[in-house]
C-alpha cells in the first residue's frame, strides 16, 4: 500500500466533508474501512465537516482524504477562472485523427495554450492545418512512438506549474479544466482526473459503454488507493502538477501508463483524486471488433503492471473468511454454508456485512472476468460450476444494470457485460502469457496480521 504522503499539511481554512455513506461515531466507518476517533478528533468532525485551523486539524483533514472518508469542499477555490487557465498547459497526444482535434481545440483554444503531439501522424498535413488554424502549438515526432513518448515530450516544453493530458477522442471545456484546477488547493495533490463518460451510442455494445464505460470510474468522488473501488485513474483527462511527474510516462508500456504513473505518485507519498464533479465526454469504439479489441488491450496492461509494482496488481483481495465463502458457494453443500457461518466473525454486524458483499462481487468477478478460462472448462465437467456461472453472472448484470443510467434492455446489457468481461479476461491472460508470469492472475491473501487498526489523533 502506498505511504503516508509527505509532510504537507492542508492550508487554514481548507474544508473536507465526511462522505454520505460514512457512519460517524467513535470509530468512523464506510464500507469495510474503519477509523478510531480520538475524542479531539470526534470534537473536530461534530456536524460531518472539518475545518483547516492548526496542525491537528490539518492532519485530521489529511487523514480523513488519505483512506477516502472524506471529500474536499471546493465551492469558490477556484477563484478566478481565467487567472486559474493561465497556470495550465494541455498536452494532447494524436497520431492522425484531425477531426478529433478540431473539436477538442474548438472548445479549449483560445483560453487555454495548447500543445499538440503529432505521434507519427500519416498525414501531417491535415494535423498541422487543424491545429494552425486553432493557433495552437505542433510538435512533430517523425515517427510513431506512442502515446506515453508523445506525452512525455510535450511536456519537456511545457513552462506552466501545471498540464493537463487530454485525449483527441475527449470533449473537454476549459470551464472543465478550471474546475480540476481548483483541486490544486491540496499542496499534497499530485493529479486530479475528471470523470470519463460516453456518451451518443447508438448500437447495443456503445449504449451499454455509455452506461458501463471502461473509463468511467463513477459519480462518487474519491482519493485514489490501491485494492479499493478507485484504484487508479486514466490519461484521457488528467491534470497533474509538473513537479510531481519527473520523467513523465514509462515509454516502455504501451498500456497501463497512465496506471503505473498514478501508482508512482502514490507511492512517494502524493495523492491522487478522481474529481467525479467534473465530466468530460469520451467517444468510443463503433464497431464490435475495436470495442472489444480495446477491451483486450487494457487487460494486457495486467502482467507489465505487476511486473513493475507487485502486489498491487490483483484479480481479488481476499481473507480466509472471504475465501470460505466463496468455497462455501463454489461447493454448494449445506455443510460448507455451516463452515462458512462459523468462520465469519459476528461483531460488527454491518462490517461483516460489507465484507460478505465484496466477497460475493470478486468471487463473481473471478469466475467471469479474470478467470474466465478456468470457469468455462469448470462448467464442462461441473453441473455445480455450470449453476455458479449461471447465478453469477444473472446477478451481476442485473445488478450492474440496476446501478447504471441506462434503457437498454437487461438481456443486450448482460451480453455486452460478459463479452467485456472475456474480452478484458483474455487480455489478462494474454500479457500473462506474453511476460510468461501468472503473478497478474492470483488473488492477494490478507492475514489478520496485516490488517492493522487505524486510530486519528490530532496533534
């Protein structure tokens, strides 16, 4: 997991709230997640909010960010909008795609300076005009090095304290770019992405994209940690402080960049937040094959990934009390539920709860996501896997579809969910075999001794 970030406190007057789904008391609680409160700090978090006033409450806020209990309240940080633009510059990697560029420069230009990597494009011609005619500025790589190398050289000449990435396959305002700016409030902030959506599909796999998008890490607002429901964010809008980048992007990945960047940050103590308030629009995949085909190549990321950053690549984090359960289901015998009960511990009844709920969404995820494989030969032999898969995947898809903002009806959404999921799984697998290493594919085993209580104290 990723250290304490350095010692940079949060500047007077900085608010943070305390999550809606947080439960409050002497031991906070969201989800699984707990932390002891002192009584000063109990004092300091009385009507859900905390204001920055001296060290203890600077390091209560940070804390409550740290283990994403809480949110920055931003209302008016922003301040002037115009003054805000001046300390960015969007870096936007392209190889052709010109009418892409148009539209992104359109909304961007002339408010903002605008840097755009031409990666090699096949006709340089049309790039250079679009973005002559935008008056922004072109640098040309002669040949095509991808997207990382195409980042990283923009922002060699990049003289602002701030970028922001942007794909030419993004909508993006400046108002938008502003809006991520104010997150720069928090000296510890490293990157601030907005949220991906897509959206004007037409045929049943984009409809289901624009309400399950890859790139779409949700409504909620959350500091990025490892192993948790934000674990990391993508490039396709991201705004980032230039000191915190160093070299850039790892031009030797061709996906998983933005990934093992954020990861990097994390681990020298920075944060990360996913600012769901601000929402950009992606345009997607429109044919079958390319939409899955993309599905394929973020899974290859998987094994490049562990191979630089351990175990925090992982298809499931498990307990021994979640991996009974999931045996406990996997076996489907009266007897193993009975093992199953006697092994769950029956304080904190709503914490067990949680716990049992993720448990039953990565055994789901297990079977039909990352080991898919292992579950299709399952059910070949197995009528109590073939059952397994059945449940699973029944429920998640109605689930997922309950959850999302979508008409499309639940038959064409379970089909576009499986076929996301065999086509990520056989990504996964295949960078595995690729970097011949099954690392990226076993679960990583939490022993009571590594869980650790966490108390806040104010000093």
């Amino acid at each position: 997991m990723s250290p304490e970030p350095r010692g940079v406190e949060l500047p007077a007057g900085f608010v943070v709230r305390l999550h809606d789904d947080v439960v409050p008391g002497a031991v906070l609680r969201r989800g699984t997640r707990v932390l002891r409160m002192s009584s000063a700090a109990l004092a300091m978090t009385s009507g859900g909010t905390v204001t920055v006033a001296d060290a203890g409450s600077a390091a209560l806020a940070g804390r409550l960010l740290d283990l994403d209990l809480a949110v920055p309240v931003l209302d008016g940080a922003g301040g002037d909008v115009a003054a805000a633009l001046t300390q960015v510059t969007v870096v936007v990697p392209v190889r052709d795609r010109p009418a892409g560029v148009d539209r992104l420069l359109s909304s961007l230009r002339p408010a903002l300076r605008c840097v755009v990597v031409d990666d090699g494009s096949l006709d340089a011609r049309a790039l250079a005009d679009v973005v002559g005619r935008h008056g922004a500025e072109l640098l040309r790589l002669d040949v095509n090095r991808g997207p990382s190398a195409a980042r990283n050289a923009g922002l060699r000449i990049v003289a602002t304290p701030l970028v922001a990435f942007v794909d030419s396959d993004v909508e993006v305002t400046a108002d938008a770019v502003a809006g991520l700016v104010a997150h720069t409030a928090d000296p510890a902030l490293a990157a601030v992405s907005a949220r991906v959506r897509s959206r004007g599909g037409q045929r049943w796999f984009e409809r289901y994209e624009d309400a399950h998008g890859s790139l779409d890490l949700g409504p909620v607002p959350a500091t990025v940690r490892p192993w948790s429901a934000v674990s990391y964010v993508p490039t396709a809008c991201l705004l980032a402080r230039v000191d915190a980048l160093g070299a850039g992007f790892d031009e030797q990945m061709t996906s998983g960049e933005d990934v093992d960047l954020v990861w990097r940050l994390l681990g020298e103590g920075r944060r990360v937040r996913h600012a769901s308030d601000v929402v950009v629009w992606h345009h997607g995949r429109t044919t079958l094959p390319s939409w899955l085909g993309r599905k394929w190549f973020y899974g290859t990321s998987a094994a490049s990934l562990s191979r630089r950053h351990g175990e925090l690549v992982t298809p499931a984090v498990l307990t021994p009390g979640a991996a009974t359960l999931i045996g406990a289901a996997l076996v489907q015998r009266r007897w193993a539920s009975a093992i199953a009960a006697g092994v769950t511990p029956t304080e904190r009844v709503a914490i067990v709860a949680g716990s049992v709920r993720t448990t039953s969404a990565q055994g789901a995820a297990l079977a039909l996501r990352h080991w898919w494989p292992v579950a299709a030969a399952a059910c070949v032999v197995s009528r109590r896997a073939r059952r397994f898969v059945a449940v699973a995947g029944a429920a998640d898809a109605v689930l997922a579809r309950a959850r999302a903002d979508t008409t499309l009806g639940v038959g064409r959404f379970a089909l576009a969910r499986r076929l996301d999921d065999v086509a990520y799984g056989t990504g996964v697998w295949s960078g595995a075999a690729r970097d011949r290493s099954v690392r990226c594919l076993l679960p990583q085993w939490i022993t009571p001794r590594r869980v650790s209580s966490r108390r806040a104290e104010p000093s």
